[in-house]
C-alpha cells in the first residue's frame, strides 16, 4: 500500500479552482451538439477559429445530408465545402473531414478509434480535437483539451507558465487528478466565456480571484486550502505523456 504524500501547494491551489468551478458549473457539458463519436470529431474539427455557437448552426444540416463517416467519405467535396463555410477556413476542413471519414472508414472499420495515437492519424485530428473525443464520445481522460480558453485562463492562474498547448496540458495533467482532467476543461471554458474575457476579465466578480495571481484586486490574500485530508497516493501507470492519477474522487458535474 502507497503511503500517503501532501499535495504541494500548486497542487492544492489548482485542486480547490476545480472544486470551486464545479460548484460554479455544476452542469457545464460539451457545447457542441452530436449524436455519434463521428459527429464530435467533425463538430470539434470545425470548431477551430470558430466558436461552438457557430459550429451547432452549421452541423444540423451537414449531419443531416452526411450523417455517419460512409456518407461523409462518398460526399462530394464541394458539397461540405458550402455546408461548413461559415465555420471559416472552409476547404482545408472539408478536406481532412473527407479524409478523416476515409480513413475512418478504410482503417478502422467504420468506427472513431477510441486509442489516441490511432486518433492522431486521422487528418485534422490533434490532441485538443483527440481528447475532446475520447472524453466526450468514449468517457477515456488520456488528456487536458487545451483551447483558447484553458490556454489563458490556465496562465492567468498561474497553473503553467508556457504558451504551447502542449506544454500547458502536460502541466496541467501533473496537477490535477485524471478523471477530472475534461470536467476541468469544460468548466474553465465555461469560466472564460462568462467571467475571465480576453480583453476584460471580470476580476471584480471572479469566485476565483482570491486564488488567481492575476486578478486585478487591492489587499487579494491568496487562499490556499490546507485540510489534512488532502493527500493522494498514485492509482496508475504513467503513460509517456500522462503524469499519475490520483484517488481523490473529484469526478463528476
């Protein structure tokens, strides 16, 4: 049996941010709307530079016509071109949507492969679309989806000093606990588009503020919890990017 180790004090700070975001966003799901593994990976693909908004207007009528990756993968490109070009950068992802569907359809029989790396083949699949996925369509945390919103907010709070969304997720898989690694991405998302905006955060209205170095506050003391309770233990293998995950039972809405 592993013995218990005290959480440092990034750690407790990024753990009590998640407590309170689920508190704040208790039914904070995926914003884009799908019926099927194939369905999020095209929406999550047409969500780049484009927002979920947007994207749920446009996928209607596109599922509709090409429900599944057959359909899609036998469509006439043009015809997906005009159905997406709204979400911008319209040929390029009509193009690796086809591909992506063929691919889905010639190597993977059909079916959205539910292991990472076979994700990562398909063209315009990279690890924010991959773990939107995996977690959504599959319920798999093997990552942090990074977007514009965790990638800001993840810095403002002081959780990772790096701007490349790989080098924030890995800082953000040491520090929170794997099963909670999408309802962390969900809700700070969440928190960005209500609270903490790009251009004027909301400082004065942030439940988060009193834990945030960044926030704009006179005299803001820095609570850090310290329960005796808050200790974890590993509870898996690490994979090579995947740091330990830890049994503190924080999953869920």
């Amino acid at each position: 049996m592993c013995a218990a180790r005290k959480l440092p004090a990034k750690q407790k700070r990024a753990i009590e941010l998640l407590l309170r975001l689920k508190r704040l966003y208790p039914d904070a799901t995926c914003s884009l709307d799908y019926e099927t593994p194939m369905q999020l990976m095209v929406a999550t693909i047409l969500s780049a530079q484009c927002t979920d908004m947007r994207v749920n207007l446009v996928t209607p009528e596109l599922f509709r016509r090409f429900p599944d990756a057959e359909s899609m993968a036998g469509a006439d490109l043009s015809e997906i071109e005009t159905l997406v070009k709204s979400t911008g950068f319209y040929r390029n992802k009509a193009k690796n949507i086809q591909a992506a569907c063929r691919m889905i359809m010639t190597e993977f029989g059909g079916n959205v492969p539910q292991v990472m790396e076979e994700l990562l083949k398909l063209p315009g699949v990279a690890r924010k679309t991959a773990n939107v996925v995996l977690a959504n369509a599959f319920g798999i945390n093997m990552g942090v989806t990074v977007d514009t919103h965790v990638k800001r907010l993840s810095y403002r709070l002081g959780l990772t000093k790096h701007t490349d969304p790989i080098r924030i997720e890995r800082d953000l898989m040491k520090l929170l606990p794997q099963p909670d690694w999408e309802n962390w991405s969900i809700r700070v998302i969440y928190h960005g588009r209500a609270v903490c905006m790009a251009r004027k955060p909301q400082c004065d209205r942030c439940d988060l503020a009193d834990l945030c170095p960044s926030a704009t506050l006179a005299e803001k003391p820095l609570a850090i919890p310290e329960p005796d309770d808050l200790a974890i233990t590993p509870e898996h293998p690490t994979p090579a990017i995947d740091p330990p995950a830890t049994n503190l039972n924080l999953v869920g809405k």
